[in-house]
C-alpha cells in the first residue's frame, strides 16, 4: 500500500491538532500541483518541518484543486489552520515572497485527520533533496516501519478528534479514486471543494463561472439526512440555490432543469429564472458514478418542489 509524507507548516499543525475538525485544507502557495498521481482515499501523513523531524500525524486524501486565497479562506475557513484570513493570507505570503491581490493556491483536500500527542510523534527524516512530500511503499522497509506505528498508534486511539475515537487507519480507505468518492465520508468543506471541480466551476443550472458566488447545494438537505456526498450535490449560483432549497426550482432525473409557476404568481417575476425551464443542465460531472442521483432528485422533485 502507498502512503504520501507530505512536509507540514509547524503553526498550521498546531492550530489543528488543538481545533481537531473532521477535515482540512493542507494548503500549497503554489497552485501548480506537486500530487497529480495522489488517488482519493490514499493517506496522507504530516511530517513537521525541520528541526522537528517527527510525523506528527495524517487524514485522507479527497480533492486537489486551485483557488484564490479569498475563496479558499470562504471555503475552509479556520480548517486552513489559522485563526482568521489575515494570519491566513501572512502564511501563504511567507511562503510565496508575495501575495498579489488575491494569488491561486493548492488547496490539498484531506478528511478523517488525525493529531498525535506530542509524546508519540513518530521519529522520522525525509530523503536528502526531498523539499515538500514523497510517497512510501509499506512493501519496503522504511514505508513498513512507518505505517505500521501510525496504524498501532490510531488503532490505541491515539490522534482522535475530540471524544470520538479515531478508526483504524488500516481499515478507512474503501478504494482509490472515484469509489472511494462515492462510498468515503466527506466533510461539507470537502463536498464544497469536490463539487467546484466537478461542476468545472459552473453554475450548473446558469452556466455562471464567478465563484464567489457559487454554492455547493445539497439535493436532500443534510439536515434531512442528506449526505455529503456528490449524487446529492448541484454547483448553484447563490441565488438558484435559494430558489432551489425553498422548492421554486428543480432538477429532473433526466437532469433537465423544472421552474416552479409560483415563482410568477407569487412575486409577479420571475422571467430571468424562467428562460431556464425545460433546459438540460449546462454543467454536470463527466462520471455518472458523481453525478446527481435519480433517488435524492426524485426526492427534491416529490418532497420539495413546489410546481
């Protein structure tokens, strides 16, 4: 099995382990991608910076995308490991020798992470040369000896968030890649991320493509046990997604777009919504595996549709 070691700001580390939220953003000052052969579901361990060469922890790879740094603060907030954006946008600025106005950053998408205490730090040094990560093999010696005190530690409990004991690591990838998108538990920054990239940064009902306002909306809201997962996720723009979640607008299951007659009757308006009725989606996931599935639009169509 593989792992990737990637090397871990110190203050980024410490900010979390001592918030321990379900997700992160292991942020990149570049947006150029150092990962693109990292699979979803894969492990990803956080070796702090030197002098202190220890593993101090790891999570789960979910998504690699870029995205400004004032998009990437709406979207992960304090799991970006600082306390509000202008330490944020400091750190990055370290990094880069610059900020811009508002530069790309990789955005480095993990879940499940865990924090060990200090007293289990794993000793560890990384090759000569090696400056941000590199991937291990548990089938040679060093990547052996590494996971299996990571796997020992979190399978003690050791690195759990809060009260809640973490799995065993061993036992918490169901599949790499687009299987373990569909089966794995995704937090809501991870399900905000996955659906930018999956909808290409496109409203899908509208076509828009300014991301400060597109929203990650959920088809059966989370709070009706919808889950954070991407069949039941639509990319909206803010206002469609209004319209959405109170019934006005809908989604087949063939994926063509259903505007309520309310909208008119009930705010004498309504015809820049309107032109859309009876339209397939403009932008939708290339895998039917992520696309909106016909249970949770059935569900939106039946249950909160008002035609």
């Amino acid at each position: 099995m593989k792992f990737y070691v990637g090397v871990t700001d110190n203050n980024w580390y410490h900010y979390l382990a001592s918030l321990r939220p379900e997700e992160v953003n292991f942020w990149r000052p570049s947006a150029n991608s150092p990962l693109a052969s990292l699979q979803a579901g894969e492990p990803f361990l956080f070796k702090l910076h030197s002098p202190d060469n220890f593993i101090a922890g790891g999570g789960f790879f979910v998504e690699y995308t870029a995205l400004p740094l004032s998009m990437a603060w709406e979207v992960f907030r304090e799991e970006n490991g600082a306390p509000d954006f202008s330490t944020f946008a400091a750190r990055i600025g370290k990094y880069q020798g610059r900020t811009g106005p508002d530069p790309q950053i990789g955005c480095i998408v993990l879940n499940e992470p865990f924090f060990f205490d200090r007293q289990d730090w794993i000793p560890f040094t990384m090759p000569a040369g090696v400056q941000q990560g590199k991937y291990f093999d548990t089938s040679e010696t060093a990547g052996a000896q590494v996971w299996a005190r990571v796997e020992a530690l979190v399978a003690e409990g050791m690195g759990h968030r809060g009260q809640s004991k973490q799995k065993k690591v061993a036992e918490i990838p169901e599949g790499y890649g687009t299987p373990y998108l569909t089966s794995g538990r995704l937090g809501q920054k991870a399900f905000s991320a996955l659906l930018l990239d999956l909808y290409h940064r496109r409203c899908a009902i509208t076509g828009e493509k300014t991301m400060p306002v597109l929203q990650a909306a959920h088809i059966r809201p989370f709070s009706e046990e919808g889950p954070n997962k991407p069949q039941n996720g639509l990319l909206l723009r803010a206002d469609v997604h209004i319209l959405f979640d109170k019934g006005y607008v809908t989604v087949t299951p063939e994926l063509h777009v259903e505007v309520s007659k309310k909208i008119k009757e009930e705010f004498e308006n309504g015809k820049d919504y309107n032109k859309y009725h009876g339209e397939r989606l403009i932008s939708f996931p290339g895998s039917e595996l992520v696309r909106p599935s016909k249970e949770f639009l059935e569900w939106h169509n039946t249950q909160r549709y008002n035609g």
